[in-house]
C-alpha cells in the first residue's frame, strides 16, 4: 500500500506525520487562548461552586459570555480541539512517550509531558470534545438522546471519583496549551535553522563565484 503524501508550499513532497505535525502546531497555537479558556472553565463547573462564580465559568464555558456568536465560536474551537487530540495520538505514535525524564533538562520534560498526558488522557479529552461537539448538533427535539449526550459532557449524575477524572481531563487541555507554547517557543541556536544555513551557503557560493576572474564571463 502507497504511502500518503502531500505537497507544501514549495512543491516539495512531504509524508503524512510530517503533515500532521504541521497542521498539529499551527492549529494548536491559532487556538490556543480560547481552548485553555474552555478546558479551564469546563474543569471547575465540574465541582460545586459558589453560585456568582459557576455562572461565570459556565457562560465562558458554553459562549465566552459572546451570547450566540461565542457559542458558535466554542463549537468550532471543539472542533479543532478534536482534531488536535486525534493528531496528537498520530504524533506520539512513533516515540510512544509515556514517562517523563526530568534529567534532560525542563524543556525535555515539558516535551515528555505534552506527549505522555497527551497519551493517558486521550480517551477522556477526546470524549469531552465529542459530546460537546454532540450538544450542538444533536436537535432539542430529540430529548432522549441530546439528555444522554449532555450527561456525558457535563458528569450529571456520575460518581464523584469520575467527576475527578473528567475534570482532570478537561484541565489537561490548559496544561496541553501551555507546554505546546512553550515547544514552540524553544529558541534557535545561531546556523541551526535550516533555512539560514542554506542561505549562508548560497552566499559563500556566490562570494567563491564572483571571486575567481576565470569564471566571469
């Protein structure tokens, strides 16, 4: 069987993880603010709060207190927090990181970090982001259904030791934020980008060219 390929925007043939992890990083970053919003908020009306308080973590849970544009908005941030979970697991399929090593330095184990809760908490994240996709898409005339779907999402009548797991799970993305931040963030070293290196060469290049009479035409 063929392996899948796509092309960037230079033309040039690139595999499928390598395509994942482009589409990963930059859908990651563009919603970053507004998914550790709504992991956070989603981790704290999980518990019983004071009334002032979960009403506030529950507009900015289900809208971002925008009314109907945010809760448009939150469904297409879900939506895109799906995919990242789902991309996540493809990305961590090839080290199959599940410890974190905290002798290489704090960057390697935010490194390790991302990736293993990525991998522990995929099934309850990916859960929290369906049937939150679920909610919106389900009619409300179809009470059956959009009820069982609504308890999923929000614990109604689970036990308290599954409370806590969904409510880690939801603060899970706030932490998947951050770190993926931080990775990216990681600064280069003087010649280690690829593209100055090849930049630098072409300028050697040139400079050796132009240098020797014998080649001018």
């Amino acid at each position: 069987m063929p392996s899948i390929r796509f092309t960037n925007s230079l033309g040039n043939k690139v595999g499928f993880r390598h395509f994942v992890l482009v589409t990963h990083r930059w859908l990651g970053l563009g919603s970053s603010i507004l998914v550790a919003i709504v992991g956070g908020t989603g981790a704290l009306i999980v518990w019983t709060l004071p009334s002032r308080l979960r009403r506030i973590a529950g507009l900015m849970h289900t809208n971002l207190g925008m009314g109907r544009i945010g809760l448009w908005i939150v469904f297409a941030v879900t939506v895109v927090t799906a995919l990242l979970v789902v991309g996540g697991l493809v990305l961590w399929w090839k080290h199959k990181i599940v410890r974190i090593r905290t002798t290489s330095g704090w960057r390697r184990a935010l490194f390790d970090l991302h990736h293993a809760l990525g991998f522990m908490g995929f099934v309850v994240m990916f859960v929290l982001t369906l049937t939150g996709i679920g909610i919106m898409v389900t009619d409300s005339d179809d009470s059956v259904l959009r009820r069982m779907i609504f308890d999923f999402h929000t614990t109604r009548g689970f036990p308290l030791w599954l409370k806590g797991i969904y409510s880690v799970g939801s603060a899970a993305f706030v932490v998947q934020v951050v770190t993926g931040i931080v990775m990216w963030w990681k600064p280069r070293r003087n010649g280690s980008d690829p593209r100055s290196s090849k930049l630098e060469k072409s300028k050697l290049e040139l400079t050796t060219f132009t240098s020797r009479p014998d080649r001018c035409i």
